[in-house]
C-alpha cells in the first residue's frame, strides 16, 4: 500500500515539486479540477451552454427592447415634431411621455389607454367563457352519464389545434352583410336567411370574445378535465358515505379541488389573449377597434419607439400573470395532483336531460369545428361573393391558370397556379420544420440536462430561463426581435430572424415536452450504458431516443404546426422575401378578397391536420401528449 | 489482482452528508455487500466507487490503479473502470431483443460478430433464458428480467461486479432461488463481488464479509457470523438477527477476578464471566441476549408469562412478560402457549454480549450465572 496520507503539512519546505506540496494543491489548480470535473459531465455542458444561448437570445433582446423605446426611429421623428426636432439615433423619452400623456385629439386615450383595456377587456372575458365551457363539457364528460363521449373529447381538443383566425373567418363567413362598414358582400346568414346582424354582433369585442373563448377552451378542457379525471374517487366516496347531497358535494368538494387549475387556466389564456393578434386583426381592425397587439402592428410605420413601448406593456403583464399562477399553484400544487387507487365514481344521472344536453353538445362541437371546414370550402368556390347558387359556383381561386382572375388582392390565377402562393408555401414549410427541429431538439436537450441535474440551482435556473419566453406575449416578442433587426440590421427581413423567433417562442413547450419524458426515464438506463462505455452522443441516439421516441416526435411535432398557423408572432418580422402563408391571409382578408382567404385558410388546415395524422399513425406522437394533456 | 480500496471517502451535499469518512479494503474476489437500513449510504458507496458519483473527498483504487483522487483531481468515469453495475429495477433497454441487450456492451468494446455471438450464447446458456433471446424485456417476467440484467453485466466479463439491492423486485421464493444462484455465480465468475442490501438475512447468507452501515458511518466490516456473534455496538447488534436480540438495563459493578463482574437486572443477582479482561467505565450496561439464547424451559429461573405466540412452522418466537419488560425467545419446533400462560425461562450461552450503556459500545462477551 502506498502511503500517501502521512500527514507532513507542518514540515513546508520551499520545493514546489515536492512531493508532500503536490499534495496541498493550490487553489487554481483545485479550481481547474473542479471545472474539469463539472464539464466531463454532458448534462453540465449542456446546461451552461442553454444560459448563455437564452441569455443572448431573450434576456439581451429585452434589454434591447428598452433601450430602443428610447431612441428616435425614422418614423419617429416625424411623430415626435411637436417636441423639437430631432435626428435618427438620438436618445430622447419623449415617446414615453408622447404616448402615455399627449391629450391633443385625445391622443394618449385613443393609442394606448383605449386599447389597453379593449385588450384586458377581451382578455377577461374571453379567459371566462374559455373557463365557463371547457370547464361544463369537462365536468360533464369526466362526472355524468354524458352520450357521445368518445366523439365529443376528441373533436373538443380541435379548435386549439386549428389557428386562431379560423372561427374568425368562420364568423365573418356567417355573419358578415353589406349593411356594415368597409362595403363588404353578404355572408351566408344575410344572403341565405336575409338576416342582417348589427354592427356591434359581427365586429368588435363581442365576436372576438366568443372566438378567442372558444379557442382556448380546449385549454381548460384538459386542464380541469385531467384533474377530474385522475381526482381521487374516495374523496367525492367519503362525502356521500357522510349523506352529503350531490349539489353540495360538487360545491364543497370537487369545485375546491379544481380551483387552482381553474385559477391557471384563467391566467395562461387571459396571457395569450392579451399578445394575440389575428383574430383582433379580422374581427376589431375593420370597425376601429383596437386592442394592444393591433395597435403595435398600427404604430411601427408611424412611431416605432411607441409601439415598442407597448410591447413592454404587454411583457409586464405577462410577467406579472406568470409571478401570480406560480404563486397559486406553487401553494396548492399538494392538493392538486392527488390521484388515487379507487375505480371512478358512479356518474351523475342526467336523467331526462341526458339527450337533450348529449345532443346539443355534439351540435355545438360539430358547430366549432367541422362546419367551419365545409364554410372555407364553400365561400372559396363562390364566384361572386355572397350569391349563393349552383350557378355561381367555380373552382377557379383554385384551379385558374394566371390571368384569369380579376381579384383585389392583385392576384390573377387559382391557388395552386399562383406563384406568391407556392412561394409562402415554401418560406411557411422550410420556417416551420427549421423552427420544429431547432427547438425540438433544444427542449430535449435542455430536458435531459434538468432531468439529470435535477435540484441542482443551475438546472432549475436552466428550466426557468427556458421558460421565460412563455411569459412575452407573442405580438411583444416579435417586437423584441424587431429591435434587435434594427440594432443588427443583417438580421432585418431575413428567414433567420424568423427561424430565432420561432426557436424562442416555442422553447417553452419543447422544454416542457422534453423535461417530462427524461424524468420519466430512469438515470439507471444510461447508466447502464455508461457502465459499457458508451460515448455520449450514442447514448443519446442509440438509448434514450429510441426509448422515448414518441414523446420527443411530440415536442417536434408542436412547434411544427403551431409555427404553420402562427401570424401573431412573425406578423412585425416578415418581410417581402419571407412571406409566409399566415402572412397572405392576414393580407388577403384586409384586401377583402374572401375566396383566396378561404381558400388559404382551409389550405392551412388542410396541411396541418394531415401533417399531425400521418405523424401520430407513424410514430404514435400526438400534440396532446406533448401539451401534456390527457 | 482487483482489489479495492476506499481511503477516507467523503460524499456531501451541501450540509448534508451522505457517507462520511469511510475507509475499507475489499480484497480480491470477495463478495461484500453493504447493509444497512435505508438512508444509510450504502448506495451511495457502491455508486461512488463504480464512478456512477463522485465522492467529495477521499481516494478510490481499483486493481492497483488509483480511479479517484479528490487531492490529485483524478477522476476515472464509470465507463473506464472496467466494473458491471446491476441496477435495483434491472435497466433493461426496453427498446432491445434480450440478445440485444446483452450484446449491444461487446459491440461498444469492438468485439467482433462471432465473437459476441458466442458470449451471448454462453450466457444465455449458463443463466437459462435461451428460449427468451428475441423477446424484449417487457414480455418477461421479474426473475427472468433479473436473469437478463445479470447477463448483460457480465458479458464484458468484468472482475468487479456491483449490485444494487438486484433482488428487491422479487417475490420472497424467487430471491431464495437467485441468492442460491449468484452464490455459485461467484465461485464460477472468479470476481469481486460489491452487493448492497436491507435485507440482514441476505448480507448473512451471501458475503463472505459485510459492511455495516448507519448514518453515513461503517459500524461494522467483518465476516457475517463475527457480526452476529459479535456485534461491536448497540446498533450492529440490533441490526442484525431476527427475531431481535433482547436487551436488558443492568447494572454492574467489578468483581473479584479482571473478567468477573457482579451483574443486577430484573431484581435478580449474577455472576458474569467475560471471555477476556473487561474495562468497566460505567455502572450501567446493557445485556444483550439472542432469542436463541433464552430458552422456554421448566424451573427456570425467570417466572414470566406468555405475551404472545408466534409459530413459523420451524420454529416459534414466544414473547415473554416479565415485570413490564416484553421479552423474545425462540423455540425449535412448532408450540402453542396460551395468552398470560405461565412460564419459566432461563438464560443460557457463552456468548452473552454487555454493553456501555452510554457509549453503546461492547465492552464484554461472555456467561453468567443468576444465583438470586
């Protein structure tokens, strides 16, 4: 046996090489040890690596934000003339103070104050009837005696895959007459039924609130309806078992238990609300009601300073309902993910209603989600809008060779002949599976580093970091990274802003998705590989991959469709090269020009939900998975 | 020769310690397993010298070759240790044949074909799954996915094995049946053998030397039957045997010879002649007795009653009322007694263990004899 412990520490001597100093080391080189030792470990270096990439891309970007609410653009410097003049770069607050507390031509109230709470408005009421009806059909699908069960929880989860902008759409299809601003053509209601809604039913907050309440629905429908699904029958048992009545038990018992679920749903929908832009675009633009995230889009062109001021708006107030839903469900987290041995409990009857509430859910459900397909596919083979007769049915803004189409957007041939069409095609594809792989693979790497580094400070550090841009609004994102194009202007209208917007937006989810499924798996598998002498990469391609091959599909597949549909987001970044087929949309529908938008939109559709069903039956991954639904 | 040696190995975290100070040579082809009750350290142990995690302070050498040095800032991974690791829930790759999983190791270490395929054959031969080589590991049941655990780990043919509770996940008659089997697993393999466990019967019945482990601490490294006959403190010897060892507050004074000692417990009077020399320090001590050694018999000297009876078939563990102190001795064969039965035990062996009360450390092995 070597002894190399005899304890000679009092003996120094001066001889550096000595052997009793190699064993004293010095500081640096402990510290060297130390790091060496942290970076062996993959996980580590993947961690390290994740801060400072999000650093760069999300801290530094806001701090950009700020900065350039200060700074003169060139559209500024009109805006701002009645404060003095001033020149490109120049620093000044005078967009704050133009912004917040000009009252010439009521300036301050109608371009900011006003849609602001036009914003918090639509928020809340859309986040409550988004809670209102994903919460009933989720109690009566989990707690009666429901029909149609099967049918109804499948088709429910269909509006949040479906973009924003499709019950918009489908609302204006329906609802839309020529006795309203902007000399529309009539839509099926008026055409059809000679029904003329009024102003205030067809634009506005009422339409919009319906829209975005229906959309995010599905959100609470999961939510809530997990809960229920897995809430421990015993507890609801118990309460019968003591003569509670029925009413009395949901009121005391279930109700409490869903709560802080309620509580989130209610906050991550009124976030998305507020950073939401397309269905705010259709349905608040064309009768001049603003909310925040349409007023940005407004006030680039005229005083960009202002509508980044407005981002900031929009940030805090995501940040602020993130702070909120942590401190509620960081509280009641204990009681919410109860789940029990005990079988499910005996369903309510719904006695004679059972029918009527079955088969008015199917029809509203079938409403939601599948009528708006038949209305695309019908408003884009109308020839002259609001007609509705065989006779004036064509497949032209389909089918047409160029030239043979007279339309306001400018556009001469059918989709599938029109070169701008096949070209947004291009740019939306290349954008998204660019976007789908960068991120899905960010989120599974970040996964496996948390997972495996799990309570340590830099892995929750890491999993935070990853999740702040959940918080930026996504209109205020794009905003973010307009003012990085403008401090790095080679980014400026480039696929590759896009394609880093994109990787932020959906880090998140990917992360969440990742995270999810390396916790799952035990550290014991790649050990097991490690004991073999595995390197690295193969552990990662030749075990853990494989093995949890669907989930990870799941956190590629998300960001891939919700990059097709997604227009909030890239709406301030795209230029005229990188044209997506959200972008024509958006440009269709304020041309007016209702076949090519409908045509587009069921286009969209159409790819999406072709694209999830050949992945889901190839792979068996699934966007509901990776939301980490039921 | 692998022969391991742990040097004053250290794991924190943070101000917690997980194993602390530990020090132990296991020598070559040894079966050792680390017991202890859960929360001791003892995975941790094993994991650390596997490479698997690395211990704050201290050294580890394997075969001669130093794998960890917290002074040196030597740090050899768990894949250059050369070690086989056989994990609690067996860490099949669920995406992999049973041959696969035993391959897919060779494959790493660049054997070629025919080469792999000869070891997978020998051992799905020598550990009776060949009929089970396509299937996964799903369609197998617990033993046999224990079977293919053990496979794989030694196909690289490691001369150090490491095993983490491998026999947990089993039913009671199934361990029985694999303890059996890794017994003649390392007579046949010619390794060293790193085995943790809770389970005091399995430590007894497989090592030929058991680490004892509580809070982070060794209490105890020898050979099974030295820590059952001679348990260094209060824990080690409550730890180990079942039913557990009695132990009786007494207290003690000197008497007239350097091994004598006057003894005064349960309001009787004894002589105690220990083995060696005894150091007396405190006047109150612990009598510790085996179940075994407190035999059920007429005119003994003890009048108790019968609390309760527990027959195994085998053998019987009578509880034991005596002056509000509940008793445990334990009869060969099958009895019966009636609740609050009377009945007379006595006290019988020359290996009687007395304690320190105070610092629970043993400081006597021997007889006594009540004679009031």
């Amino acid at each position: 046996m070597v002894n190399t412990f005899d304890n000679r520490d009092d003996k120094r001597n001066n001889n550096g090489f000595n052997k009793q100093d190699n064993q004293k080391m010095s500081p640096f080189k402990k510290i060297f040890y130390r790091v060496k030792a942290f970076f062996a470990v993959p996980a580590n270096v993947i961690l390290v690596v994740t801060v400072v990439v999000l650093l760069g891309l999300t801290v530094y970007p806001l701090f950009l934000l700020v900065l350039n609410t200060f700074i003169v653009h060139s559209s500024d410097k009109s805006a701002l003339a009645s404060y003095g003049t001033f020149s490109k770069g120049d620093y000044t607050v005078f967009s704050w103070v133009k912004l917040l507390t000009q009252t010439d031509y009521n300036y301050a109230r109608n371009n900011f104050f006003i849609p602001f709470f036009n914003s918090v408005k639509t928020a809340v009421l859309s986040a409550t009837i988004a809670i209102i009806i994903g919460g009933l059909v989720a109690f009566l699908v989990t707690r009666t005696n429901l029909k149609f069960k099967r049918f109804i929880s499948i088709v429910f989860i269909f509006p949040y895959v479906m973009p924003t902008w499709t019950l918009a759409q489908f609302w204006l299809n329906l609802f839309k007459n020529n006795q309203l601003p902007g000399a529309m053509s009539n839509g099926f209601m008026a055409s059809v039924f000679n029904i003329y809604m009024p102003e205030n039913f067809v634009f506005g907050l009422f339409p919009m609130v319906i829209v975005y309440g229906i959309h995010y629905a599905p959100f609470a429908y999961l939510f809530v309806g997990s809960i229920l699904k897995n809430m421990d029958a015993n507890l609801e048992e118990s309460a019968v078992i003591l003569k509670a009545k029925r009413f009395k038990i949901i009121r005391k018992i279930t109700f409490p238990i869903v709560k802080p679920a309620i509580l989130s749903t209610f906050l991550l929908v009124f976030a998305s609300v507020m950073g939401s832009y397309t269905a705010a675009v259709y349905l608040g633009t064309p009768v001049g009601f603003y909310v925040l995230s349409t007023k940005i889009k407004a006030m680039v062109s005229v005083g960009q300073a202002q509508s980044y001021i407005m981002g900031c708006f929009l940030i805090a107030v995501g940040i602020m309902v993130m702070t909120v839903n942590n401190l509620i469900t960081g509280k009641r987290k204990s009681y919410t993910t109860v789940t029990g041995k005990s079988s499910q409990i005996s369903f309510i009857d719904l006695k004679k209603l059972k029918n009527v509430i079955s088969i008015c859910l199917v029809v509203f459900v079938f409403s939601i989600t599948i009528l708006p397909l038949f209305s695309f596919a019908l408003e884009s083979v109308i020839n002259v809008p609001g007609t509705y007769q065989l006779s004036n049915l064509t497949l032209d803004y389909w089918i047409a060779k160029p030239g043979a189409i007279l339309d306001n957007s400018g556009l001469d041939a059918g989709l599938f002949y029109e070169e701008t069409i096949w070209k947004a095609m291009w740019n939306s594809l290349r954008l998204s599976l660019t976007v789908a792989f960068l991120a899905g693979t960010g989120g599974m790497l970040i996964g496996y580093g948390v997972a495996r580094r799990r309570g340590t400070k830099l892995a929750t550090f890491v999993s935070n970091l990853a999740f702040f841009p959940y918080l930026v609004p996504a209109m205020a994102l794009g905003a973010v990274y307009l003012a990085v194009a403008v401090k790095f202007s080679f980014l400026h209208n480039t696929m590759l802003i896009l394609v880093i917007v994109g990787f932020i937006k959906y880090l998140p989810f990917a992360t969440r998705a990742g995270t999810n499924s390396m916790l799952q798996l035990s550290a014991e598998i790649e050990e097991a590989a490690i004991i073999v002498n595995v390197p690295w990469w193969k552990r990662m391609l030749r075990i853990i991959f494989p093995i949890q091959k669907s989930s990870f599909i799941s956190g590629y597949l998300l960001p891939f469709t919700s990059c097709m549909r997604e227009l909030s987001l890239f709406a301030l970044l795209i230029g005229t090269g990188t044209q997506t087929l959200t972008y024509l949309l958006m440009y269709f529908s304020q041309k007016n020009s209702s076949q090519y938008s409908n045509a587009l939109t069921l286009l969209i559709i159409v790819i999406v939900l072709v694209i999830q069903f050949v992945v889901k039956k190839t792979t068996g991954a699934s966007i509901d998975k990776g939301v980490g639904g039921s | 020769m692998p022969e391991i040696i742990l040097k004053n190995i250290t794991k924190k975290w943070g101000k917690f310690v997980g194993v602390k100070d530990m020090s132990m040579v296991i020598e070559n082809r040894a079966f050792i397993t680390l017991l202890g009750p859960s929360g001791c350290g003892k995975t941790t142990t094993l994991r650390m010298i596997a490479g698997l995690e690395t211990p704050t302070e201290g050294q580890i050498i394997i075969d001669n070759q130093v794998v960890f040095d917290s002074e040196k800032g030597i740090n050899i991974g768990a894949s250059k240790r050369s070690v086989g690791f056989i994990f609690q829930n067996y860490a099949l790759w669920p995406h992999m044949t049973v041959r696969q999983n035993i391959s897919f190791g060779l494959e790493q270490l660049k054997w070629n074909k025919e080469q792999i395929k000869e070891r997978v054959d020998e051992l799905l031969e020598m550990l009776k799954i060949e009929q089970f080589d396509k299937r996964y590991p799903s369609e197998l049941s617990g033993g046999q996915q224990q079977r293919v655990a053990i496979a794989r780990t030694l196909a690289p043919k490691p001369k150090v094995l490491f095993m983490d509770e491998p026999l947990s996940n089993l039913d009671a008659k199934l361990r029985q049946e694999m303890r059996t089997e890794l017994k003649r697993l390392h007579a046949d393999t010619n390794s060293t053998f790193v085995y943790v466990t809770h389970d005091q019967l399995e430590a007894m019945a497989l090592a030929t030397k058991v680490c004892l482990l509580d809070e982070g601490v060794v209490q105890q490294f020898d050979p099974p039957l030295v820590i059952y006959d001679k348990p260094k403190n209060l824990f080690v010897a409550d730890f180990v045997g079942n039913p557990t060892m009695n132990f009786i507050n007494c207290k003690a004074k000197k008497g007239t010879e350097a091994n004598l000692l006057e003894l005064e417990f349960l309001g009787f009077k004894a002589h105690f002649t220990a083995n060696d020399m005894v150091d007396l320090r405190h006047r109150d001590v612990i009598l510790g007795v085996r179940p075994e050694h407190m035999p059920i018999r007429k005119n003994g000297k003890i009048h108790a009653t019968a609390y309760s009876t527990l027959p195994s078939g085998m053998e019987t563990t009578v509880k034991v009322m005596y002056k509000k102190e509940l008793l445990t001795s334990v009869v060969f064969g099958s009895i019966d007694y009636a609740i609050d039965q009377d009945i007379d035990i006595d006290i019988i062996s020359n290996n009687l263990i007395l304690f320190d009360k105070e610092t629970t450390e043993r400081i006597a092995i021997g007889k006594i004899d009540i004679y009031n």
